[in-house]
C-alpha cells in the first residue's frame, strides 16, 4: 500500500496499541513503547506502525511527505472527554469570591455560577458562540487535542438555546480539524423558576427535550449534573434511563464532584460509559464501577480550580481495575482552561499517577469514554491517522516540565493541522 506520510526515526514512539477496549482487562499504564519508532499513514489511516524501516509492501513515491522523529516523543492524538466547550461570557468576577472562601455551590446557590453563564449563553447569537467555541478549539488542538467531547447545559430550561450550544458544535465538528462528539445536558442546574418543583423541570426533560435532540440527531450521550442541590439520585435515574432506553443516549454522570451522594453506584446501577469527577466517590462506588467496567473520568484541573483541596482518588480506582480517563472539564466557571497537557501533570504530581497511567488516560481511555476505542486512541493499522509530535525527549518530561506546551506538530486524519 502506498505512504502519504512517514513519521520516522522517532525516539519514543507511544503506540497504546494493545487490547484496545480497557474495559477487557488491559491493564493500564501499558504503553507499547517503540524507540527508533516509524508510522506509515494512507491518507486518513494507519498503515503501518514500527521500529526501523518499512516493510517492503509499503510504496513510497515523489508526493510522499517525510517527518523526521529524532529526538521527539510521538502519541496519539490526545482525546478531552469532557468539556463545557460552547459557551458565552466568562466568570472571572468569581475569583475574589474564591478567594474570601465562597464555594462553588454558595456562588450557584445565590444564582451565580452556571446561572450567569446560562445568561451570557442566552444572550449570545450562533456567531457568537461558534467563534468563542472555535478559539477555544483552536487552543486545544495547540496542545495536541485531536477529539473533544463537548456538552450543552447553559440554556437548561430555554431550549433554543440548548439546541443551539448543540447546533454550534455539530457545525464546528463540519468545520474544525478536531473532532466533536456532543452530550446533551439540560440536566445542568435547576432553573430558578422550577426551585420548588424540580420534578416538574425533569418531567419536561424527559417528556419534551430528549425526543426532541434525538430527532434533530445533535448528541450521542446525555448527562446530568447529580449533586446536592442540584439533581439527585432518583431525578438522575428517571432521566438518564429514559435517555438510554428509550432513545438509545449513551448515558453519563457528573457524579460525586462535591458530596458524596451515590453517583459512582448509580452509574454501575444505570450502566453509564462513563462517571466523571468522583471526587467524593465512596469506596463502594470505585468497586460497583469496576464490576461493571465504567470508565472513570477523573478531572484534575476542577479539583485544582474548585480549591477545596480535594482531588479523586484516581490510583485506588486504577489499583481496582476501574478504567481511568482524564480531561479538562473546560468550563467558565470550575475549570477555566483548555490546556489538557496541564491537566496531565496534575493527574501525576497531584493524583500520583505514573506518566504512563496519564498518557493511557488521555488517548485511549479517553477514547473509550467516547465509545470511540475502536477508532481512535492507539497508534495501530487500521485506525485514524491522529497523533502528537512533541519537542520532548520522552514522556516524563512532557509532564514534569508543566505548564508550557510541548506540541510541536499536530496530524489529524493523516493531514497536517498544526505546526
Ligand atoms: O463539570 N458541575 C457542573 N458542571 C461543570 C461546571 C459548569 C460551570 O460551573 O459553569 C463541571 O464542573
Ligand atoms: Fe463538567
């Protein structure tokens, strides 16, 4: 088969090839490394992963584009499994709030927090958003992002708005070289208006927004904000297995970010893809979650932002054989950043995970908390051409040297997308 593109002499080639689903036992932190690595691409596809030279059945030709690997660190494109990517306005009138010791659920309970960005998103035309949105992907691609998972969530009760923070990322995903997989979440705070009857706003989820977003086929999961005083346990429930059973979502939860309600077991319970955050997570949740293989989706940058010196337990879960996957949550308000490459050291310095744990936590892992394991997150014959050039000698120093961003190419679907 003919090579459109060879990435060669690559020092440390991180492939993840392996078992590709990890919730099949493959244990995490095996990165299938290949010093004096060499990739072959066809156009959109890997044809050939390796150490060396190429095998004589791959053809090179005059319009074949070589990169050299030396001294360069190569993985797969990073996958953020968790954004709040489309949004208007910004938060930063929080800080000084923070500061004094207000959390972030004093701020949403006196209607701040999600409540002014519901405004600023309300108030803010499709242009508007799209080119917010798009900076803000451009930004992520910098950092090696090749494929985002972006929610809805701040029209909540004003639908319109809600279908377009969706519309805007089906168009941006048409439009913008990384790929954008959307989650429906109205079930994002209880609007003010439905305070003392939130039944009656979940009843309108169930009754009138789902069938509604899965006409319009603008998402492939659906999730909900499960927190005291938010959505409990049981609202959860009704709408995610409405969700699931009746419209065919792929379910997920916010679960567990601040108290401990039981989000962890309900997603075992419901069998969601993924529970994310898990900060409060209970023992026994890390342990339904790994009998029923739920990937963890552990958001370290919030825990850093929400500074209420809390992190998830994200070693015990990878001990317990819970799948882990790591992402930015990138949001106006409990994670202000795009910046995944961040992210990762905190999984490491703070979370304690080995650089391998993190790299597999945001490609593959990632991945599969998008259902998307068979496609992409490992550098194997057969699956999208995605992958990082990083200007490091190896993966630990991508994470030790934090805070700057070692990107030096992007390759999206085997094209050149950032340099
Ligand atoms: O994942 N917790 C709910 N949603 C986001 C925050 C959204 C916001 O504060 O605007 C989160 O932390
Ligand atoms: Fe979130």
């Amino acid at each position: 088969m003919r090579a459109t593109l060879i990435i060669k002499n690559i020092d440390n080639l991180i492939t993840l090839k392996g078992e590709n689903n990890p919730r099949r036992g493959k244990k995490q932190g095996e990165v299938g490394l290949i010093n004096n690595g060499i990739v072959a691409i066809n156009n959109d596809k890997i044809i050939y992963v390796g150490s060396g030279g190429l095998p004589s059945d791959i053809e090179i030709d005059e319009n074949t584009v070589f990169i050299n690997g030396k001294g360069k660190t190569v993985t797969p494109g990073l996958v953020d499994a968790h954004t709040h990517l489309v949004h208007g306005g910004s938060r930063e009138h929080e800080l000084s709030m923070k500061l004094k010791g207000v959390s972030y659920l004093e701020i949403l309970a006196s209607g701040g927090g999600i409540h002014s960005t519901m405004e600023a998103t309300r108030n803010a035309t499709f242009d508007e958003l799209y080119d917010k949105a798009n900076k803000s992907l451009d930004t992520m691609l910098s950092f090696g992002v090749t494929t985002v998972e972006a929610k809805s969530g701040y029209g909540i009760e004003d639908f319109d708005t809600e279908l377009r923070q969706l519309e805007v990322a089906k168009k941006l995903n048409e439009d913008h070289p990384v790929d954008i997989v959307s989650t429906f979440m109205g079930a994002h705070a209880i609007p003010i208006k439905y305070k003392d009857n939130p039944d009656e706003f979940v009843d309108i989820i169930i009754k009138e927004m789902l069938p509604e977003v899965k006409k319009r086929d603008l998402a492939k999961f659906c999730d909900v904000f499960c927190e005291d005083s938010v959505f409990t346990i049981e609202q959860t429930k009704r709408i995610l297995l409405e969700a699931k059973n009746k419209y065919g979502f792929i379910p997920k939860i916010h679960a567990d970010e601040i108290v401990s309600l039981g989000g962890a077991e309900l997603a075992a319970e419901i069998g969601c893809i993924t529970a994310d955050h898990l900060i409060s997570a209970s023992d026994a949740g890390i342990k339904a979650m790994a009998e029923k293989g739920i990937i963890a989706n552990v958001l370290p940058g919030t825990s850093f932002n929400l500074q209420e010196g809390h992190f998830a337990r994200a070693k015990k879960m990878i001990e317990e054989n819970v799948p882990v996957a790591i992402s930015t949550d990138y949001n106006p308000g409990s994670c202000p950043t795009e910046n995944l490459q961040l992210v990762m050291s905190f999984a490491s310095l703070i979370m304690k995970l080995t650089p391998e744990e993190v790299i597999t936590g945001v490609t593959i892992n990632g991945a599969s908390a998008l259902g998307l394991e068979n496609e992409i997150g490992s550098l194997m014959e057969g699956k999208y051409a995605d992958l990082v050039i990083f200007d490091a000698p190896n993966l630990d120093y991508i994470i030790y040297h934090f805070g700057v961003n070692h990107t030096e190419k992007v390759i999206k679907k085997g094209k050149l997308v950032y340099e």
